[in-house]
C-alpha cells in the first residue's frame, strides 16, 4: 500500500515550513508504525524548537498577506483544497487506515466528514460579518469588525488524522489565520498530505506549516512566541491543562477538545432496535477510540437482561482484523500501550465484581488487537467509569429511575457527548436540559456533522468547533467608535 500511495504524488515525509520540505535541522529521524502489522511505514523528521520558531516566522510572514485576500478569495482557495481532499478519497483513506488503523471504509468516511469541514468554513468565510451598534449619542457611529486572530498553533492527536486537523485549520484560514500544526507523531503523514494538497490548492506558502518531533519542545515553542495569538488543541485532558497554563505567560486565546466521559443512558421505553443500533455505533467506531465514544452504558433495570443480551450478540458479530480486510468492522489499538490501558480498566473491573459477557482479554491476532468486550454489574465507581477507556470495551451500569440515571451520568469532570434513547418525548427533553454535556445525541449514536457545535462543559474543554460558532474561535471583535460627524 506504501509504495501505491508513494505514486499517488501527494505523499510527504518531511516537515513544511514557508512552503518548502523540510529535514530536522540536526537530521534525526523518527519512525511511523503501522498499528495492525507493526511494520515501519516512513521515516519522518524529529523537529523541535528550532524548527518551530521559524514555522512560526513563516506563518507570521504569510498572515499579513492572506489576511489581506478578499473573502471571496481566501474562500476559492479552500474549495479548491476541498475538492482536492475528495479527488484523493481512497488514497487518503488508504494512508489513514495505514498508519491509524481504522478499517478503509472507516477511513474513506473521514476523509469525507474531514473534507466536510474546508468546505463548510470556505462558505462560512464570506460571512464574516460586523455589527453596526445604535449610538447613543448623535454625533457618534459605532462599529464592530471581526479580524482574524493571527497565527494559530494546531495541536492534534491521532484518532482521526484527517478531520481534527481540518476543523481547526478549516475555519482559521477561512477567517484568515495562519497555522503551524502540529499533528500527532503517531499519525503525521495524512497532515503531511492535507498540506500538500494545500499548497495545490494554492493557498500560499506559510499560510500552512507543519512541524513534528518533539512534542513538548515544538509544544513549548508555540506557547512561548508572542507572535502565536491562539492555540487550538484536541487531546488528552492532562495536555490540555498543560497547554492551557502556558498560553497564560502570553495571555493567548485557547481551544480544548479534551477527554469525554460519555453517558449513554438506555431507558426502559427505548425502542430495542434503535438503542441497540446508536449505542453500537457510538461505542465501537474507530474501535471505541473517538471521544464522543459511550464511555458508560447506562441501562435502566426493567430492559438491562434483555439490552444486554441482545447488545452483546450484535458485538460478538464484529468483525476484528486489519483495517485493509475485507468486511473488518473493528481494527487494532493505536499501539500497545493504548491495549495496555484498555485491560488494565477490564482487570480492574473484574477484581471489583463486574462480570464479563462478552470478550475481556487481547486478542489472539496480535498485540495491538483487543477483543470487542461486554461487561456487566459495573460500577461508577470503578476505574473503567472514571476514565476514558478509548478501546473496545462496552461497561453497562444498572439504574432505576431518571433521577439516578441522571445522577450517575452528571457524575463525572468530563462533560462532552452524552446519549439517551427513549420514546418518551418529555423525558427526552427533561434528559438532555439536566446532562452537563456539550452534545446530546437523542436516539441517535452518530452525531458529528461539521455544520453543528462540538465542544465539551467542564474539564472537557473550552471553545467550539464546527458551525457558524466555530469561526468565532479564530476571530477578534474591534469596537471602533467614529465621532464628531
Ligand atoms: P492522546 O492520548 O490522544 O495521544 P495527547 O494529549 O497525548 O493525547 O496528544 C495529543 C497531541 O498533543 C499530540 O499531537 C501530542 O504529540 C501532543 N502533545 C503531547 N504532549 C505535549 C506537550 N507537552 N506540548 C504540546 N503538545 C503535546
């Protein structure tokens, strides 16, 4: 697959800085793994500080510029990217599922809601509007302009390569930002090809760079240059914190999609079907590795025996294997430690009374593979409600009445995606006015589109992505007040 992609023309293995590739300045290399074979897929740069400093010059450079274009502009630039991204579909998603894991078809489908974002912000970028604001005194007008933030460092993980790359860089150049990204090492080549097919598009060079290596190094870079106004990160919440403390040293404007704890509460009025279908797909997308991905199932007590049952035959059905086989429905783990974690929550809930329905152990088809897993009588109390378990892993929790069920979802310092299924109109309403969350999928287990708010509450982060909102995060408001007319 390497070599079919290498002639496809938009494969890169170097660091993008001011429009030219580049090595790291002291030549060290870093490897990227294929996570279902384990074999060695490219060689990439191994950047720091140094290399940091000059994206961050270049980007500076092309801010005064791009920011300059027209909407309408800037807005052609980024159809032309989007129209790129699609014609490149399959090749895309071939290097997704190479070096993420996540079965082809899976892949090909995030190239699509990836692409869905450049699209909707090249739209959204000729709607920039100000305020004209009543004066309260006659000889004045006042006025509200919206101007780009200026240079914005990009921070993201490895979960989808493609689209949380795009939904932050999407709407910054449509606001007319310029970016230093910083993908994850673990997945750097679907960036590497986004930005060539960027510099394809013809958006100029330095409007986008990309740096890899260091993480903490390229990370402290960004946080310390005066000349980066914004920093937008989706990550583990630990990071989050860290990057958020730093940003305060140059009183920058932070971004967070950090760690979700998602509820998804079954009612005893669910429709069987529906519940079973949406709590499939939020729970083992991406092989349970999205942040939207139910965390809890939370199953009221009159339907628990029978949801289970029923949930855990659906799951025995799934497919395990590569991501490139033919009708794999689930592929490996992001790496071994991610597989590590995954059991130790299973062990530990089992040490503590859960029982095990379905699965429970590593798989016998490799190191990064986990067997899709069913757990019973678990607590939210055990470690495996408290954290993020980002694996194939499905605890169902018992509840009796809204109250509770309520209770035991609110229970938690993440606050991102929650989902309820049930046919009782009211109750639907009551349930997601009580849930602390940024989103509520209602009898619905898909719910991300590019053209809706996706954002967390509490220590799931700050800011929005997606929609007419998510151009507010690359924007300053200026008040200017004309008097004595
Ligand atoms: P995940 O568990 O999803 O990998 P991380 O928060 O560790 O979450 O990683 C998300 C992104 O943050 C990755 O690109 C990673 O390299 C980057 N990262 C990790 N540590 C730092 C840091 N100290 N400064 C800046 N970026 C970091």
């Amino acid at each position: 697959v390497a070599a079919r992609l290498n002639s496809s023309g938009f494969l890169r293995t170097l660091g993008l800085i001011g429009g030219k590739w580049i090595e790291a300045y002291d030549g060290k290399t870093m490897t990227v793994h294929n996570p279902a074979t384990g074999d060695v897929v490219a060689n990439i740069p191994c950047m720091g500080g140094r290399e940091t400093n000059d994206a961050i010059g270049s980007a500076y450079n092309a801010f005064r510029t791009w920011s300059k274009l027209t909407a309408a502009e800037r807005s052609k630039c980024l159809r032309k990217w989007y129209d790129l991204i699609i014609s490149h579909k399959e090749e895309l998603g071939q290097l997704i599922t190479l070096e993420q894991g996540k079965p082809l078809k899976e892949a090909i489908g995030e190239v699509s809601y990836g692409a869905s974002f450049i699209e909707f912000f090249a739209e959204e970028a000729k709607r920039i509007y100000g305020d004209i604001i009543p004066s309260p005194l006659a000889d004045r007008r006042l006025f509200v302009l919206k101007q780009p933030v200026g240079v914005v460092g990009v921070i993201t993980p490895w979960n989808f390569p493609l689209a949380m790359i795009t939904r932050k860089v999407g709407p910054a150049l449509a606001c007319g930002c310029t970016v230093v990204i910083k993908p994850s090492e673990l997945t750097p080549l679907t960036a590497l090809a986004a930005a060539e097919l960027s510099i394809q598009a013809g958006i100029p060079p330095g409007a986008v760079n990309v740096v890899m290596g260091n993480a903490s190094e390229i990370g402290d870079a960004l946080l310390a240059s005066p000349q980066v106004r914004k920093i937008t990160f989706t990550g583990s919440t630990a990071v989050g914190k860290k990057l958020m403390a730093g940003a305060a040293g140059t009183v920058k404007k932070v971004s967070l999609e950090l760690g979700g704890n998602a509820p998804c509460i079954i009612f005893d009025d669910a429709d069987l079907e529906v519940a079973l279908k949406g709590t499939l797909a939020t729970k083992f997308r991406n092989s349970g590795q999205t942040c939207v991905c139910a965390n809890r199932v939370i199953v009221q007590e009159g339907i628990y025996e029978k949801f289970a049952n029923a949930f855990s035959h659906a799951v025995q059905n799934l497919k395990v294997g590569d991501g490139f086989g033919e009708g794999v429905a689930q592929g490996p783990l992001i790496n071994d430690a991610a597989v590590h974690k995954v059991d130790s929550f299973v062990q530990d809930a089992i040490s503590k009374g859960a029982k095990v329905l379905l699965g429970g152990k590593r798989h016998s088809l490799g190191t990064t593979f986990y067997e899709p897993t069913v757990l019973t009588d678990v607590k939210n109390e055990m470690l495996i409600s408290r954290e993020e378990v980002f694996g194939p892993v499905a605890p169902l929790l018992r509840f009796k009445t809204e109250e509770e069920a309520i209770h035991i979802a609110n229970d938690t310092n993440a606050g991102l995606a929650a989902y309820i299924f049930t046919t009782n109109v009211q109750r639907s309403w009551r349930v997601s006015e009580a849930l602390d969350y940024g989103i509520v999928g209602v009898n619905e287990g898909l719910i991300s589109t590019e053209v809706a708010p996706f954002g967390g509450f509490k220590q799931s982060g700050l800011g929005r992505e997606g929609s007419k909102y998510g151009m507010d995060e690359y924007l300053e408001l200026k008040y200017v007040c004309l008097g004595n007319i």
